[in-house]
C-alpha cells in the first residue's frame, strides 16, 4: 500500500494538472532558501568583522559568501524538512482537495483547516525540525552517525506531522491522533520514506508537493481499511 500511494504521489508531483501547484512550491521553497542563504552570508560577514579578521573587506566578503554557499550546500538536506512543512502549510488545503476531487470522486471532500492552525501546525513543525537537525548537524564530523540521527528524526517526524495535516481535514486532533497510534507502524514507514527522499538532492526541493499527496493517499487507504475492518466485525 505504501508503496503504491508513493508511486501515485511521484507521478501527480510532476504530471499537468498539478504543474501550477508544483511551481508555485517550488519557487517559495527556493525563496526560503534564498533568505537562507542571503542570512547566513550576512551573518558570517558581521561575524568576521567582530573579530577584526577583515583587514580587505573586497577579499573577505568574497571569502565569507563562498564559505556561506558551501555551508548552505552542505546544510541542504538539513534545512529541506523544515522549509518543507512551512511551504507545505500554505498549500496543504489545495492539494489535498485536488487529489481528494479527482482520484476519490466519490467520497466526500474534507473541510480545509484553518489557516491559523495550518500555519501554526506548520511553523511548530518546522521549529522542531531545525531543532533536531540542529543537532544532526552539529555532529556532522561524525561519519554515519550524523546521517542515522538526521533520518530516524525526520522519519518520525514527517511521517507524524504530515499525516496530521491529511488527516485534520476529515476528524478532529483527538481522532486524529487516536487514528495515528492505531497505524503506527504504517505512518512511521512512510515517515522513513519521506526521510529518504528529502535526502536526495534536487528532488528534495519537491517535498512539500510528494510528501503531502503521498499522505492524503495513505489516510484514505487507512481510512477504507478501517471501514472494512468495521463491517466484517
């Protein structure tokens, strides 16, 4: 099943219908790590000149922004999770209601979440993220480690919080998390999927847009089994 929603959710990423979707994320999340990019070049800058190390200022800025490129280079993978769920609370409502309209066309369209609480859901998320990839990242010189924590996190993570989003459009936070308990095991291995491919470079800048259809899939897939469940019992 989880397999399946996966393959859904790659090819409605990058198919027609969702292409406005697609640019309109994909050009926030690289804005996101433009101002990223842009503070930590600021940042590194100021920091120089407090230790009275600039004594050429053309030369060490120069300096400063190709050690800001390379650490936003390398800090990429990091950074995605949290800039992920921040795009991605600004156009959850519409994806899932596409998806929703289009592959579930009989079953009854969920109620956007408000837009305080999404963004709000979504700003937590992506505190607690940069928080526990802070850390992934402080032991960066720790080879396999720094990977082992920066996937287990953000595979709880992901899998939790996105499926909450999906899910808050049909029940309520307490069903909602009574229904993430139940399927566990099953949301926590989407959760290490979505890990996965916020690690691959470039195709991690389309997270918000995979992550989001691949969970909308997953609760209703969850929703028909329990529902099964229910009338053979």
């Amino acid at each position: 099943m989880i397999f399946h929603a996966a393959a859904v959710a790659l090819a409605q990423t990058f198919s027609r219908n969702f292409r406005g979707l697609l640019w309109r994320s994909l050009g926030l999340t690289l804005l996101l790590l433009a101002i990223c990019w842009a503070l930590l070049t600021k940042g590194l800058t100021a920091w120089l000149d407090h230790q009275a190390l600039i004594a050429d200022h053309g030369f060490w800025t120069q300096l400063a922004s190709v050690m800001a490129g390379a650490g936003l280079f390398i800090g990429l993978a990091y950074l995605i999770p949290t800039i992920s769920m921040l795009v991605s609370s600004f156009f959850l409502d519409e994806i899932a209601e596409k998806i929703e309209r289009q592959d579930y066309s009989s079953d009854p369209v969920g109620t956007a979440i408000p837009i305080k609480r999404a963004v709000w859901e979504g700003v937590r998320f992506a505190l607690l993220t940069l928080g526990v990839n802070v850390v992934a990242l402080m032991v960066f010189l720790l080879p396999g480690v720094n990977m082992l924590v920066f996937f287990i996190a953000n595979a709880l993570l992901m899998g939790r919080e996105y499926f909450a989003l999906a899910a808050g459009r049909f029940a309520s936070e307490e069903a909602v998390v009574a229904l993430r308990r139940r399927h566990s095991l099953t949301i926590s291995l989407c959760g290490a999927l979505l890990a996965f491919f916020v690690s691959i470079p470039l195709l991690n800048l389309f997270t918000p847009l995979f992550a989001t259809s691949l969970m909308v899939h997953v609760h209703k897939a969850l929703q028909y089994r329990d529902a099964r469940r229910a009338g053979e019992a």
